[in-house]
C-alpha cells in the first residue's frame, strides 16, 4: 500500500519541563522530524517557571501593559495568537507537528478544531465538559491575552476559554501549538480554569491516555511512543541558540 493511504502513526515524544527558548526550540526540531518521516508527531509539556509566550504577530512592548505578565519570562512563539501565560502549576502545553501530506490533506481543514474536538472529548471522558465555541460567540476582551479572545473552534465553559491553539504553516507541514487551563493562576486571576469552572481536578498522565483513545478511535491512526534522538537534540541545540534564545528573535516586533 502507497504510504500515502497507510494510516498514520502519531508518534508521542515523552512529557519534558524546560525553559520557554528550548520548548520552542524542541517544538521546531518535532516539526522537522515529522517531515522527515512524514508521520505525525506530539509532546505535552510544562515550563521550568512561569512564562509568557508571544504570538508571532506581536509587539514585544505590549507586555509593559500588563504589569504582573511583565515581570515574567518570555520568548516568542513561531505561531500566531495572543499572548498565552503558561504557569506550570496551572496549565498544560502541547505541541503538534503534521507532515505536508497530513496538513494539505482535505481533512486538514482545520487542525485546530480537529484537535480541539478530540482534547473535549477525552475530557468528557474524564467528567470534564466543556463546548466548542461556535460562530457569533466571539469575544475579545482583551488584545493581548489570547485567553480572553474567544474565536470559533476554542473550548469553554460556562463562557470562559479554557482551550486554544495557535499554528505556523511551512510548505504544508503543520507546527501547532495549544494551551489548556488546568486551574486558574494567580498570575491571571480573572481566568479560572477547569477545576474551578467544572469541580474536575484532570491530570496529564489521564489526559494524555484518553486523548489517545480518542485519536485511535476518531481519526483511526496508530500510536507508537517516541524518544528523541541525537539529530534532534542537535537539531534542537542550534534552533535553541540561532533563534529562540536571541534577542533578534524575540523582539523582532
């Protein structure tokens, strides 16, 4: 069979905690792996402390606007959207990477809402519930923070976000970010997350089980569990150091 009309093999790379310039630096090296092997690829992680990542769009000055987000670390994503605080304690990141054959594929539509479908239904299956939000429900109150604009496909609960994703797209391959609010953090206190807005305390270790369950049973793919290996960390090492943790990067805007 063509590898065309195989079906997929997501390979999950192990949960890491790193610093915001090697989260995205171990993002970008995923996304070539992916490519390389045209297989889908996916991480969940955590940060080393508190960190504020920019969308790609965006002025790095802004963060002056919001005193308490200032003091914070920082780096500048590859993807769009707002601004997203990431505290470890708080909020769980993931990152997937798509080879061109997956992000150009009519099914690709819109990974954004395929991912957050499948992130809401293995929430469900952990008591959770929470909606997609739909068309005429948007809401920007807030420019900068990306958890206070409320755009179609994001998840919510009773009116709050508590679900969103941003993406980069290269020569069809895909690299998608996306955060989802554990519980809110006291470094953005008009935004509770799930324990607060459902009762629910979810883990990642549960999460990320039933969000397999959902990707083999919703889009039929395999799963296999990946390690990094020493292309990647070299790969990682010099996307890490040309890019990430500079100062051209991360105030280009």
């Amino acid at each position: 069979m063509p590898p065309s009309l195989e079906r997929p093999t997501l390979q999950i790379f192990p949960t890491a905690l790193a610093s915001g310039a090697w989260n995205m630096a171990r993002d970008e090296a995923m996304l070539l792996r992916a490519v390389e092997v045209d297989q889908p690829c996916l991480r969940f992680y955590s940060w080393a402390e508190p960190t504020l990542t920019l969308g790609y769009f965006q002025q790095h000055t802004e963060r002056r606007n919001h005193p308490r987000l200032g003091e914070l670390a920082w780096v500048r994503r590859a993807t769009g959207g707002g601004a997203i605080v990431h505290d470890p304690a708080c909020e769980i990141t993931y990152a997937l990477a798509l080879p061109a054959n997956l992000g150009t594929a009519p099914t690709a539509a819109n990974w954004i809402c395929q991912m957050h479908y499948l992130i809401r239904d293995a929430l469900a299956e952990l008591g959770a519930s929470v909606r997609a939000v739909v068309c005429g429900e948007e809401q920007k109150l807030d420019p900068f923070l990306c958890f206070s604009h409320h755009t179609p496909g994001d998840l919510a609960c009773s009116g709050v976000k508590v679900a969103g994703s941003a993406q980069r797209k290269q020569r069809g391959a895909i690299l998608q970010h996306g955060s989802l609010t554990l519980r809110g953090s006291p470094l953005t206190p008009m935004l509770p997350g799930l324990a607060e807005l459902t009762g629910i305390s979810v883990h990642l270790g549960p999460l990320a089980d039933a969000l397999q369950r959902q990707i083999t049973h919703q889009l039929g793919w395999h799963i296999r569990d990946a390690t990094w290996t020493d292309a990647m960390d070299q790969s990682a090492q010099q996307i890490h150091v040309g890019t990430y943790a500079t100062v051209a990067w991360n105030e280009k805007r």
